[in-house]
C-alpha cells in the first residue's frame, strides 16, 4: 500500500516542480521569499486539520515534530537555491539521487531494525539511486562534480533526508493526523522566525503578486499539500526499513517531471527554461530504465 501511496505523491511533487520552477525564474524570483510563502501555506493547512480532531501527545513528540518541520523548511530553501542556480531537470534529480543515500545511512545507524531489506529491496535501491543520478547528468565533466553545481543540491538533500528520519520516529510515537499538523505547524513557525528580520520583512513586502499569480501560487501550495500529504502516509504505514525505499522512489517523480518538461519545453519554452535536446534526452531514457527497474523490483 506504501509503494502506491508514495508513486501518487511523486506525481503531484513532479508537478509542484514544474510550478516552483516557473516562479522562481519568474514572478518570484527570490528563493527566501517563495520558501517563507510556502511556509505560510502549509501554517494554512495543519489550521485545515484541527476539525478533523487533533490531540497533543508527549512533550518529546511535539518537540521532534517541530523541528521536523524547521529542518524540512531549511531543505525547502536550499532546494529553490539550487532551482535558481541551475536547470530544474538537473537540480532536482540531483538532490533525489543524494537523498536517499544519506537517508539509508541515517535509519541504518540509529534504528537497528531498519536493517532488515531483502537482497531485492538492496538491488531496488541501487537501480533507483543511480536512476536519480544520471537523469539529472548532461555530461561528466569537471564542472559537474564542482562543489558550485553540488554544494546546494547536497545541504539540501541532507536536510530532507534528516526530516524523513524525524518523521519516522515522530509517527512510531503518535497518530497520522497529530503527526502531520505538528510537521506543518513546524513548517509556519520557521517562516514566522524567518519573517521577525527586518531585511526578510523588507524583502517580503518589497515582493508584488498580481491577483492571476497569486491564484496560480494557490493552486500549486494546493497540490504541494496533496503531494505531502501521500509522501507522509507513505512514510506511516511504510516499515522503519522501507523508508529509504520511498526516498529513493524519487526516481519515479523525474520520470513524470521529464515528461512533463519535454511537453512543455516543446509547446512554450520560455515558461521553464530547460533545454530538451537529443543529447540531452537520450542518456535520461536510460535513467527511465533503471528506474523502471527498480520499481518492479519492488513490486514484484
């Protein structure tokens, strides 16, 4: 049920990439503005949750989902610096391809039973893993293994694997509902510590939003909280173990992201600025393989 819940979550998040993308070379253009607005929308959203019927659990289980949802902010914001300083098909991959990496180091060190994967579930990983990385590869070159290419792509890949592990713990202590408001509250308290700056706040209120972008920003906040919404019930029902695997089912969200580029790409590319080009496009198709692979390993 996991592997399902977790694929439907990837193709909402390849399709927030492509709205993340087109803001920030777009309309809002600074990194540290567009991660305070998506902070205040998910502050948004756990409010959306309280009818449902939310209850506080141990002090401990609060505190570990606030700073779930700091150092998931703090990824979100070395995420769209990476966005900004290269190609979305080449930044994003990048960071899936690392994340699932640090992950299986994190959940192996600090929680024994998540040693558990069976030789498919090892073979899934690495066909995922090395899936991630050369769809997000032109060319090797000195260039690509500089730390200016990396340096962004790593520090962010790192936090969000740290917040797949605090989440984890959080959910093996308390309810999905609970879990996912305290992620989310944790989310708009890091945009509110981030908005108490006067440089941030001058930034902010420096930044104008037509009422058609807005609406646009609305609806893409919208999907992104559907898309995480699958991604943490994927988290909960998976096994300590399996988490990683959903890390590295990444691969599954550039596989609908390359899609979606080479669409788009071809119909207005002014809108994303990717260059779709043969050369380009064929070493991904094999990407898409090892992907597939890894994905009917896992299946069956």
């Amino acid at each position: 049920m996991w592997l399902v819940v977790a694929i439907l979550a990837y193709f909402l998040l390849a399709v927030v990439s492509l709205f993340d993308r087109y803001f920030l070379v777009g309309p809002i253009s600074s990194p540290k503005v567009y991660t305070f607005y998506i902070g205040i929308s998910c502050l948004l959203f756990c409010l959306f949750l309280i009818p449902f019927g939310i209850s506080f659990p141990a002090a401990g289980m609060i505190f570990l989902g606030l700073i779930a949802g700091l150092t998931r902010m703090l990824g979100t914001l070395f995420l769209t610096i990476s966005i900004t300083k290269s190609e979305i098909s080449r930044a994003v991959p990048a960071i899936g391809a690392l994340q699932p990496i640090f992950s299986f180091f994190l959940f192996f060190l600090f929680l024994p039973q998540s040693r558990a994967l069976t030789i498919f579930q090892i073979v899934a990983f690495i066909l995922l893993v090395f899936g991630s990385a050369l769809i997000s590869i032109k060319k090797f070159d000195r260039e690509f293994f500089s730390s200016k290419v990396l340096k962004y792509p790593i520090i962010a890949s790192f936090l969000y694997s740290l917040t797949f592990f605090l989440i984890k713990n959080l959910f093996l202590g308390t309810t999905f509902l609970n879990g996912m408001f305290l992620i989310l509250f944790g989310n708009g308290l890091a945009s509110l510590v981030f908005f108490s700056f006067p440089k941030n706040r001058e930034v902010i209120f420096n930044q104008k939003l037509s009422k058609k972008i807005s609406g646009f920003f609305i609806l893409g906040q919208t999907l992104g909280g559907l898309a995480l919404l699958f991604q943490y019930r994927a988290v909960f029902l998976a096994k300590p173990e399996q988490v990683p695997l959903i890390n590295a089912l990444e691969g599954t969200r550039y596989v609908f992201l390359l899609f979606f580029v080479f669409l788009l790409s071809n119909w207005k590319p002014q809108l994303l600025k990717e260059e779709v080009s043969k050369e380009v496009f064929l070493p991904k198709v094999l990407a898409l393989l090892l992907i597939v692979g890894g994905m009917a390993l896992l299946v069956f």
